[in-house]
C-alpha cells in the first residue's frame, strides 16, 4: 500500500489531468449536498437513491457516522437539496451498514432498509408523504447480523418484494445469509432453510440476478474470503429452492470480493459481471452462450484495478450505448473503465478514464451511487467518503457534464409484478443494436443508485423498439420512440368489474400503455388450462372452445366490444351480457386479450394479456 504522502502528489496530478476537460464537477451546497460527517463504520456506510415523495425526481438517504441521525435529503429540482432528516422518522443508527429501497407494500412509495454490525435490521415503512415509521420486528424481520448487503427481488413471482441479506460475521464464524419471503403487503418470513441460499461465506455483497435469464430471479454472493469459500450463484428452481451451480458455470472463483454488478456489456445477450478483489487485480466474468458458463476476463479487456476494491457499477457515462464501468477503491485513486463499443470477440482493452474524468479521487471510500439528480439524461456520481485520508465533506455530489448525447430512461410501475417493477428485463434496438438492462437492486456495495435504467443512445434520435419483460412474464412493446425522455413504463393488465349476476353484465378492461390505437382482440373461454399458442412464442392464456368462437364475431351479442381501437388512455373494454338462464350460476369465464400488429417483428400479436382474468356467473 503505498504512503499517504505519494497518493497527495497523485491527487495534485489528476486534478491538474482533469482541469482542462472535467467531466465531473463538484456540486458545493446549495447546489449539492450539505455537510455530512465521513462514515467511520468498519467498511463503510451505505446510502440509497428513491423518490421519497413521488415527485419524479431523485431524493437521497445517507447512512450516519456512528451514533449519529439517519440523513435524508429531498432533491428540490436544480441540483438543489434539502435536509428534511429532522422529521423523517428515522432516527440514528450506532453502526449502519447495508442501505437499500423498494416498495416492500406496494403502496406506490418506497420504503427503506437498513443493516448494520451485529444490531436489528431496520425497515423503514413510508407514509407516502417522506415520514418513515420502523417496523421490521412487526412485519417479520427479526434478525441480528452483521450485514452488509441487501437486495430486493420477487423470487416466486408472487408480485410482492422479497429480501435477501448479505452477512459476514456471527461472532469469530461465517455468518449465514437470510432470505425472507414477502407474504404480502410487506410481512416477511424467513425462508432460508427450506430455500437453500444460505451460504457461508463471508459475504460482503449479493444480489438477484437471473443469469440464466429464465424470468427466476437467482442469487450471487460474493464472498469476501474466497480462499474458503468461492463465489456463489444459486439458480432459482422455480418452486421455492435454490440449486447452487457456480462450480458447473464457471462461476466459483476464489476472490475476497467487496463488491458486484452486472450488465449486458457487449450487448450482445447474456449477463456479464465484475466483482471487486484484493490486490493484485479484481473479477470480470463474461457469458459463454455457446457453452452456457463463464469465462474469467479479467486481464483481456485490461480491468484489472490492482488496488483493494469495494464498490463497482456499471452505468453509460457517455451515452454512447454501452455500458461503461466505475471502480471504487479503499485508498486509491478510483477507476472508470470506458467500454470501447466492440463486441467481445474484439478483444479490446478498456482505457481507465477516471483522471481525465476528474473521477479519480484517492480519498478514503468505500461505495458510490450513481443517479441522474437532475434528470438531464447524463448519470451523476454521489460519492461516500470514509474517515481516514478524508474528502472535503464526507458526501459530494458530481454533475456529469460529458458533451450531450441522446438518451431513454424508464420509470417502472408494476400492477401484477411488484410495484417497482424490480426484475423487469428492457431490451433498446436501434437498427441491429440491442441493449438491454433490469431493473436492479442491491448492485454495487453497501447501497442503492437510481432504480432507472438508463440507456445511452448516441446520435439515434429514435428507439426502433423497446422490448419489456416483466416479473410477471407480460410482454409489453414501445416502437418509434423519441430520444431524450423518461418514459413511464406501466404493466398491462386486464381486470373486470367483478362477478356478473344471471342476467346482468360485467365489464373488461384491458390496460395496455403504449398500443394506443393500435386493434385488439378480446375474448372469453370456459377454461383456462393449457394456453392458445399464437407463434413467436406467445400464449394466449385461454383455451379455444365455442364460447371463444362466439365471441371472435366483432357483433356477438355476449361479448360487447371484444374487437375495437386501443383508445387514448392505453385502455380496450368489452361488457359481457350474462343470458337469464339460471342454470348458468356458478360458472366461471375467463378473459385475455391481445393487440394486432401485422409489422414484424411483431406478425400478428404486438401484445398478448399474459394472464387472464377470472369471471364468476352468480
């Protein structure tokens, strides 16, 4: 390690490096953030990026030197913030470390959680309003570890938020990792046992993470001494368990890993990701589709670090479509490894551009967030600086001030997934390339960046098409989409009226943003067990019998309105007319639906109701 003395010189030069051309500039109060003492927790303190209020901007929640209150700053617009801490609810924390959001209630604003060394987990129920209640003992968790990870994700597919903790110590022991299952608005149970995943490793970071990209959500822990115990990704079975199969993907590699993200970074299909180490280098392992494993790349695309690394991510500072790498280190300069835009087979190294950035800050760090604070399409950093070679203040926000460029984010809101949509797969063609990203929770280390994705779309002032998978499995599909914007992408989802009595009526609706007046289609069937394959791989989820026949005939008297124009508001309806037959009382109907869309690569079904909705005759 070198002395404190030569990284005060290397500061001097990357300052001086970075002066003519800054990409990253300070933001001093009250554009910025206030004072906020250095974390002085053993590896560091977290902080987390929500919108509190559901204004559609950027708020910030800072973990606390120890003993200290709980900082939470609202964004004001502007690069402004405000220190709202005082009557959040929150309180102080005596040794926080994992900090991370989500919407664990569905109740359309995100909560917040804290771990911290060998105290109670804290959750941070939110009142819709920015004032935070703690009830994790009440909704179930009611651990003690020495955590400091955390990550959402909705493993069973159920809609609702589960959690997975990262743990490192139980005493002079390994700690086990927890995961707890979300039974519903927000009440969790720990199923670790019965799930597998519990590992034993030290674990520093972890994450949901579908390798596999089978719509499970699997698990990566990082083990911070892998000379014990390797790395581990756990596969998602699908009923509840995990299978763990590093060893057979190439996956179990011996590393003490700080910290881990992951991305498509050739864009090219299939999940690649990078983990912080101990010197001499870190871990970037790329995805093998033909073998279905990995392969460590480490040295061949030249991001080695070589200095003991904590936090990582993997963000477009550029906007130029490819997803670019920011490393964190201890007590040396930070590194932002620029992808280069070639596909793998290239072999092109990746140039560290951090000094040229003014990124390079040398100071004592643990963990970055990364998140557009000002919503002007360019991805910011907000650093956490350690006690120890300090920064000037202990929380510095950086504007990212790289030449425009164009670019899509998307804001995600789940009606069948989880609320956040967290887990969503979104795939960006521009001609023949294809980006792709999820909505991710827990990358990185210690904290949370903007639940946005954001993509860099380069000079393209059009999207061709953007392709989203949810949590759920329902497709949904933009086309021709203007650059520069933040889309909010909302869940298609058909619902009814509820029962329809004997000679009554119940309406359907279907809601699909994004194929406004575009055709659809929808219809009703007895059953609902096997599925209607489209082609292409949709499946209608009903079963073709006479009553669907009925209602194909666009004048049908049973199904009004099943054939017609999306309107304005994304939203198709259809009124089923019950006969006055008495015998007809205690039969169900099912209803889904689709819109038509001759064009490719769509050919016929543009979107297909990926569940159907059930209607009981009374």
């Amino acid at each position: 390690m070198r002395a404190v003395n030569e990284w005060i010189a290397l500061l001097v030069t990357f300052c001086l490096a970075g002066s003519a051309q800054a990409q990253f500039t300070v933001m001093n109060a009250p554009q910025g953030m206030p004072m906020v003492l250095w974390s002085n927790a053993w590896y560091g303190s977290g902080q987390a990026i929500l919108d509190l209020d559901s204004d559609g901007d950027m708020d910030v929640v800072v973990a606390p030197t120890a003993g200290f209150p709980i900082r939470l700053f609202r964004n004001d617009g502007g690069m402004s913030f405000t220190d709202i801490s005082a009557g959040s609810g929150l309180g102080s924390h005596w040794m926080p470390h994992a900090v991370e959001a989500a919407d664990v209630d569905n109740d359309g604003d995100p909560d917040i959680y804290m771990g911290g060394a060998g105290l109670p987990g804290r959750l941070y129920i939110n009142n819709g309003a920015g004032v935070f209640t703690e009830e994790a003992v009440a909704r179930g968790l009611v651990h003690s570890d020495d955590n400091y990870s955390a990550s959402f994700g909705d493993f069973d597919r159920d809609g609702w938020l589960d959690l997975y903790l990262g743990n490192r110590l139980s005493g002079p022991l390994p700690a086990p990792n927890r995961l707890y299952r979300n039974t519903g608005n927000g009440n969790f149970v720990d199923v670790t046992a019965t799930a597998g995943c519990a590992g034993n490793s030290l674990t520093l970071a972890c994450a949901f993470f579908d390798y596999n990209e089978d719509g499970w959500p699997d698990l990566m822990e990082v083990s911070e001494k892998g000379v014990n115990t390797p790395n581990e990704i756990y596969r998602n079975n699908g009923d509840g368990t995990f299978t763990p199969v590093a060893a057979t993907i190439g996956a179990s590699i011996a590393v003490n890993g700080m910290g881990v993200d992951f991305a498509d970074v050739f864009n090219d299909g299939g999940l690649d990701f990078y983990c912080t180490d101990a010197p001499p280098d870190h871990l970037f392992q790329v995805w093998d589709a033909a073998q279905l494993s990995y392969t460590v790349a480490t040295a061949t695309y030249g991001v080695q670090g070589g200095e003991l690394g904590w936090g990582c991510n993997f963000f477009d500072y550029n906007n130029d479509g490819w997803q670019d790498l920011y490393v964190i280190h201890e007590a040396a300069p930070n590194q932002l490894f620029e992808n280069p835009g070639t596909p793998a087979n290239a072999v092109t190294p990746w140039q560290d551009k951090a000094a040229a950035m003014a990124c390079a800050q040398p100071y004592s760090q643990f963990m970055v967030s990364i998140g557009d604070f000002d919503d002007d399409g360019r991805l910011d950093l907000l650093q956490r600086f350690h006690t120890g070679y300090q920064a000037p203040n202990g929380l510095i926000l950086y504007r990212n001030e790289c030449p425009p460029k164009n670019w899509l984010k998307f804001r995600t809101t789940g009606r069948v997934s989880n609320r956040d949509g967290i887990g969503a797969r979104i795939e960006v063609h521009i001609g023949s390339m294809v980006q792709c990203q999820y909505v991710r929770s827990g990358c990185g280390f210690l904290g949370g960046s903007d639940p946005r994705p954001h993509f860099g779309l380069n000079t393209a002032a059009v999207a061709d098409l953007v392709k989203v998978t949810w949590p759920s499995g329902q497709l949904q599909h933009l086309t021709n989409v203007p650059a520069n914007q933040i889309i909010d992408l909302v869940e298609p989802i058909i619902t009814s009226t509820g029962p329809a009595p004997v000679g009554g009526t119940s309406t359907v609706t279907a809601s699909i943003p994004g194929d406004e007046g575009w055709p659809y289609l929808l219809v009703l069937s007895l059953s609902a067990n096997n599925g209607l394959p489209l082609g292409n791989g949709n499946i209608l989820p009903i079963d073709f019998d006479g009553l669907t026949q009925i209602t194909l005939d666009p004048a049908n008297p049973i199904f009004v309105g099943s054939v017609g124009i999306v309107d304005a508001a994304g939203n198709a309806s259809a009124t089923l007319n019950v006969p006055p037959l008495p015998f007809l009382s205690g039969i169900q109907v099912f209803s889904s639906g689709l819109t038509l869309d001759s064009a490719a690569p769509f050919n016929g079904a543009r979107t297909v109701l990926a569940r159907a909705v059930t209607i009981m005759i009374q």
